[in-house]
C-alpha cells in the first residue's frame, strides 16, 4: 500500500501515553474501508484499556486517503477484502527516504529471507519503567538457512521498539531541555539467571537458539528492580492474552517458544472505528474478552505459518491490503 507519509513525519510526533510516561504509542493504519488511510495511536502496554486508541496528530488529506482508497481498489488479484490494520513503521515506503533504515528494508527484499519465509517475529518482555510489568513486544529477526537460529538486531532494526522507546526513536524532536539520552539495553540469560553486560542500543545482536526455550526478556539499563523476571523468561506467570492488534499489524509469521509452564493465549478480535461525544471523536475499540465477537485462543508452539502461505499463494507482498 503506497503511503504520502515519510518515517520522520509520523514517528517524530508520537504521542506520549498517559499512563506509562517513559514510553510513545505507536502509529497504524486502518484498512477500514470508510476510514481507510487514517492513522491512529495505539498503546502498547499489555492492558491498554485506559490508553483510548485515538486519531494521530498527522493526517493524510482527504483528497489523499480518497486515492489510496483508489489504488487499493485497482489493485492486481481482484477487489480487496477491506478491514484489518497494520503498523506503519513495517511499510516499506518509510524507508527509502535514509540509509538508517535501509538494514530493515532488506528483510523485505523480495530476494532475501522474508521472500524465503525466514523472516519472523518474537515475542520479547521489555522492562521499561520500574511502576510497570514488563511491556510483551513483537521483535523482527530472521532464521538462519538451516533454522537452527534466530537473528534478532538492536533498535535501528526495530521499527517497533524504535517507536516505543523516546529515546530510541531518532525522529522524535528534542525537549527543550536538551537532547534525550540514549538508552542501551541488556538482555537476560536464564541460564546464568542474570542479565548480561548493557548493548550498544544501536547494534546489539541476541542469537536465539530455535527452537526456543524460554521468553526473551529485556530491559533498559537504568531499570534497577526487575521483578519476577526469571517467571517471565519461563512463561510461569499467567498473562493477559496477546492483543489481537499486536498479534496482526505487522505481517510476519511469528516463532513462539516451546515447552514452557503457561501456553500463550491470544485475543481474536476486530478492532473498529467508532465516533465517542467530545472531545473523543473518531477513535478505535475492540470487545473485551467475555463479550461477544472477542474469543481467547492458544498458539502453537515453533514456527506459526500464516503470512507465509499468502506469499507462496502470490500475495502481493508489497501491497498488503487483505487481511484474514
């Protein structure tokens, strides 16, 4: 799906969240087909009832979303089937305008590891604020050809995570204090039951032995307490399912872990666009579980193949405006 917008513009304003102040949310994009094209701001945190996903500041015109509407409808394979939203940092446009992103580019490079179905995701705990439980969040690596391993590369190849963090995020404008310092991160080794030394946050690399054991567990450098961060590695907490939004908007096939304490559950449900009295306005919601169209589900364990089979059945893969 083409997009007016560059990275800089849409990842330089995002939004503080209300309730965790350490962290930005992160912007995605309806497929809706009424609201096709608008951004919104989506929080990440695992229970993000009281972060409201409302409208970005930065819009696309209406003559603008009205011609991507347009193509989207002339699209090769037929008329599409509308609905679904997907993370704008993972849209390949954003990162053809600086070399910064050129490294995540090339995952999805019809020639490299994403056409071959080695791209994947991971689900990682985050600790990022001490008053908080670790934040779950998807990260982009990608499988060695004999699948023995799974890459895993530092925030300039983490759109997401680049996002999250204020301090990661290279295009976020400065406070008039002065420029933000820039977190490293270190990363947990259940098996010496400790963290390791901090990463450059740049250029950290985790090599993940597949197929997986345990949960990787993160946390930025200033985090002193990390609280039940062995239970989290092992998956022996009872979490909140993965929200159906984070488990979809980015269109890669996910690696879960295998023989852990607690299976991880999920939510199935669709997110949809609705008008709220001022000063709310148009802002997104999906049912909670226990109300209707909102079911709880178990993934697998290993590799779990989905966007991968639209890609050998010869979805464009540059243009992904079908969402099952």
């Amino acid at each position: 799906m083409s997009t007016p917008f560059l990275l800089t513009e849409t990842s330089s304003p995002s939004s503080e969240c209300m309730v965790c102040r350490g962290i930005d949310h992160v912007t995605v994009v309806c497929l809706e087909e009424a609201h096709f094209g608008m951004l919104f701001d989506y929080c990440l945190l695992p229970n993000n009832s009281r972060c409201p996903m409302k409208l970005s500041r930065v819009q696309s015109s209406e003559q603008e979303r009205a011609f991507m509407l347009q193509r989207a409808k002339e699209l090769k394979g037929g008329p599409p089937r509308f609905g679904g939203w997907v993370y704008m940092g993972m849209m390949r446009e954003f990162w053809k305008e600086t070399n910064r992103g050129k490294a995540c580019l090339s995952l999805f490079s019809p020639s490299s590891a994403w056409a071959e179905g080695r791209t994947a995701l991971v689900e990682a705990q985050i600790y990022v604020d001490t008053k908080f439980v670790p934040i779950p969040m998807p990260l982009l690596g990608e499988i060695n050809d004999a699948g023995s391993e799974m890459i895993i590369r530092g925030p300039s190849f983490q759109p997401l995570l680049m996002q999250l963090v204020p301090g990661l995020n290279p295009f976020k404008r400065q406070p008039r204090s002065g420029p933000r310092p820039v977190p490293s991160l270190d990363i947990y080794d259940p098996a010496l039951e400790t963290f390791g030394p901090p990463k450059t946050s740049r250029f950290f690399c985790l090599r993940l032995p597949l197929p997986l054991t345990s949960v990787p567990v993160l946390k930025l450098s200033s985090i002193a307490m990390t609280p039940y961060v062995m239970d989290y590695a092992a998956r022996a907490l009872t979490m909140p399912p993965m929200c159906s939004m984070k488990r979809n908007f980015i269109e890669v096939d996910w690696i879960w872990p295998v023989g852990l304490a607690k299976p991880r559950e999920y939510l199935e449900a669709e997110w949809r666009v609705v008008r709220m009295p001022d000063p709310m306005g148009l802002v997104a919601v999906r049912p909670r579980p226990g109300q209707p169209g909102c079911q709880v589900r178990r993934a697998g364990e290993g590799k779990e193949v989905r966007w991968e089979k639209l890609i050998k059945l010869g979805s464009d893969a540059e243009n992904p405006i079908v969402v099952v």
